[in-house]
C-alpha cells in the first residue's frame, strides 16, 4: 500500500488498529529482560508505546508521518518515550547486532522485500536476541478480519522456517485466534506466529 494510503488511514481520529498492544507480542515481550527492541511497520505506536511503558529502548520504524504523529501521542498520554523513524522499509538498514529484539507485527511486504527485512532483522540482533513475528496466514485470504488480499503478501510456517532459518526457532505456529484490535482487525483470524533467537 502506498504511503498516502496509510497517511489517509492514520489521519482519522481513532486509531486504526487500537491502542493496546498486540496480544502475541506483548506475551512474547514480557518473557525477555528489558533492552532495546527495533519495530519495524510500527504504524500507530500500539507496540512500541507498550514496550517504553515495560522499560525497553524502542527504535519504530514507518513509512507514515500520521502515523508517526498518532504514536507520539499515544506516548505522551502514557507519560513514556520512543524514538520514531519515517521511512520506508526499502531504505531501512539497521545497525547489525544492536537489538536485543525484533517486533515484525503483521508486517506484510512483497517476497523480495520480505526477504530483505528479514535478513536485516535478523542481522540487527546481538547474539541472543529475538525475532517477535506474527502475520497473516495464506488461509486468511477467504476471511474479512484483516489482511491484504493479494495471497502473495501472506505467510506460511513453510515461509518463516526458510527465511529464519540461519537462527533457532523458539516456537512457530500457525494458529486460529479472535482479534480484537480495532475494527480492522477483529474476529476469527488465521495467523502465523514466530519465534527465533540469533545463535
């Protein structure tokens, strides 16, 4: 989606995907010790505000300056800090072994770019750090709970295990679960969910 599509989408009143964080993530986040986590398609701030307010360094990377906006926001109601980067994920290239995690939520890229954010992500870790994924399965191409409708753009554990596969996988999973995450992500859903730690 082109960035003034997001611009557009983020420029409304409410946020678009909710305040609270997502649930996988948050789960996954609250087993690690604080550090600096890199979130990358961050959007509204919904993670990245949950993770300043847990004592983590938070490094939000989007392609939306409304979304910027609507992040800052969120952050300064919460009385916490994160450090917010317009860009798109083309031209991002994190700093290689600086993060204790990566957030990839329902971060959905054509394959090539996929494969190039995924290489990165995995290369900003230090050893020891964590890949937090959770994205839309194949199979949710037939439901309207949320997610692209171009299946090229969705996920599959055959997918995750060949682009993570020079880390350890903690658990991955393709799963079936209610999303309440704003009106644009809500009901029975089909997702994928990772998690891999650099050796």
């Amino acid at each position: 989606m082109a960035n003034n599509q997001w611009d557009e989408r983020f420029s409304q009143a409410e946020y678009y995907y909710g305040t609270q964080p997502n649930v996988f993530f948050k789960e996954e986040l609250n087993k690690l010790k604080a550090g600096r986590v890199l979130l990358l398609g961050e959007g509204e701030g919904r993670n990245g505000v949950y993770a300043a307010q847990c004592s983590w360094h938070v490094d939000a990377v989007d392609a939306s300056a409304e979304g910027k906006k609507k992040a800052l926001a969120l952050a300064q109601h919460r009385n916490t800090t994160l450090n917010y980067t317009v860009q798109n994920l083309e031209m991002f290239d994190p700093q290689e072994n600086m993060y204790d995690a990566v957030g990839l939520i329902f971060v959905h890229l054509p394959e090539l770019l996929r494969k190039r954010i995924h290489a990165r992500s995995i290369a900003a870790l230090k050893p020891g750090g964590r890949i937090i994924l959770e994205a839309f399965a194949k199979e949710q191409i037939t439901k309207n709970s949320g997610g692209p409708k171009n299946i090229e753009f969705l996920y599959s554990t055959d997918i995750i295990t060949r682009d993570f596969m020079l880390i350890k996988t903690i658990m991955l999973a393709q799963e079936t679960v209610e999303l309440n995450e704003g009106e644009h992500h809500y009901g029975e859903a089909i997702v994928v969910r990772f998690v891999g730690e650099k050796k």
